[in-house]
C-alpha cells in the first residue's frame, strides 16, 4: 500500500500527488513512470514520475482528470493509500551535454518535461524552455520550470498570458527563424503539439525526442496495448519507450489509437459521476 502524503490543485483539473514509494524514490530517473492501481477491481494506469525524494522516500505525480480512474483518484484524501504503485518502468531519458536544449511541454505535457529539464539543466545544457497552455489558469509548474531554465517563454491558445499562439509557432519564429543553433529539442504534450514541432525540426536536422501517451495494460511488454510505430517498425512504448526520436514515429496511428476508445471512457466517467457504477 502507497500512501498519498500530499495532494495539491495545480488547476481546475490539473492534480499534483507526492506518494509513498521509498524504493522508487531511490532507483528513479528521469523520464521513467509508474503504473498504478487505486483498488482491488481498479483499472491500470501510467502516470510519470514528476519527482521524488530518496531521503523522504516520495514520488510525485501528476495528473489530469478524464476518465473514471482518473476521477476516482482524485477522490482520494491525504492520508488514504493506492493498493499498487508499479515502478520504475520505461527507459530513463539520456541525458548528457549537448548546448542548446530546448524543452517543449504543452498542457499536463509540463509535467512530463520538467524532470527532462531538471536533469539537463544539471548536466550542464543552456535549457530554453517553451510551456503552453489552452489559458493561463491551465499552466502548471511555471515556477518550477523557471527555476531549471535558462530562459522560459510562456504561451496560451487565447493571449491570456505570454505569448498568444502555440508553443510550435512561438519555436519556430523566436528560434529557427533567427538561425539560433539548437542541438536538441525535447517535445512533450498533444499528439498534435508533438507533430508540428517534428515538422519544424526534421528538415534542420535537428534531433527531437517526443515521450508517447500510448493506452498501456499490463507495462511489461507482453499485452501490446502500448504499441507504436517508429520508422515503420512495432515499438511498445513501455519497454521501448516512452521516448523515441519523434521524427520516426508514426503520429497519424499514434492518435488513432488514443482515440479507440473515447466514448467507453466518456460513458464510464458519466456513470462514476452520477454513481450509476456502484463506486
């Protein structure tokens, strides 16, 4: 049992948890996650590790409310605990130093990002970072983020705060128009986000590593759940991943299949949420 030590509202229905899970706490890297289960009868989900703290024996997570399980989580208190806690899984991001890094996170993508940006940082890399947002009361761990860069631009779909426009156009325009030298570009948030920054990238030659939502089941390799194409091969993005050279990976079937199955999570979010599903 992982005990939730800590909850906090990062927005609406953006959830900051730091959990109990002293042996994850030590082995963990950046880049890595953990599957979790609520209960018994609960669903499998992967969430990456935001943090952790060896001494204190703490993880944190990070996650947005869209499903069932989601919901269920954040109807947990302090004190309360998660029967499973599964981790570290998926290969740690290489770090090492390489100039220029600039760090992309759109949306709860932030979160995903910032331990990437942490660790480069502390390699040594100059970490331009570049956060995007649908509104400024959706834009997470800005403070963080400043903190592990070097320079930051903030941007938001509607010009509530920062720039106004995408994380994409603000790279292209502010960076590769100027012919500022990027060694590497790291991309974390929508499929679509992920896409348009490759697009951007891959005629400058220009290695950029996206990290892959993919559904996941069991997290070992063997369900297939999690697979992905990345230069026209089956990856799993569990055992593979969860990064790859974005401009390998197949988007189009990536997005494809998120999309499998929307509507039983829309309908099983709608039953939680009227208790018509017995939990």
């Amino acid at each position: 049992m992982n005990k939730i030590i800590e909850k906090v509202n990062l927005s609406e229905r953006v959830i900051k948890m730091v959990l109990e899970a002293p042996i994850i706490a030590q082995k963990r890297k950046a880049g890595q996650f953990i599957v979790l289960k609520i209960n018994e009868k609960g669903e499998r989900i992967p969430l990456t590790i935001v943090d952790s703290d060896a001494q204190k024996g703490t993880i944190t997570i990070i996650f947005q409310i869209v499903g069932k399980t989601t919901a269920q989580l954040d109807g947990l208190k302090i004190g309360d605990s998660l029967q499973d806690v599964l981790g570290p899984l998926g290969n740690p991001t290489e770090i090492e130093n390489y100039g220029r890094v600039v760090c992309i996170g759109g949306g709860v993508g932030i979160g995903v990002i910032y331990p990437l940006a942490v660790a480069l940082k502390k390699a040594g890399n100059r970490v331009v970072s570049i956060l995007g947002s649908r509104t400024k009361d959706l834009l997470i761990l800005e403070k963080e983020m400043r903190e592990n860069s070097n320079s930051m631009i903030i941007t938001t779909d509607d010009g509530s705060y920062g720039v106004h426009g995408f994380v994409s156009s603000v790279f292209q325009v502010g960076m590769i128009d100027q012919g500022l030298k990027v060694d590497r570009v790291y991309a974390i948030g929508p499929v679509p986000m992920m896409k348009a920054v490759c697009d951007i990238t891959k005629p400058h030659g220009i290695k950029t590593i996206v990290s892959l939502n993919s559904i996941m089941v069991d997290a070992t390799g063997m369900c297939g759940a999690c697979r992905v194409s990345v230069a026209g091969k089956t990856k799993f993005a569990c055992v593979d991943g969860p990064e790859f050279d974005g401009h390998e990976v197949d988007f189009k079937l990536l997005a494809d299949r998120l999309r499998m199955y929307c509507d039983q999570e829309r309908e099983a979010y709608e039953k939680h949420k009227c208790g018509c599903d017995g939990n």
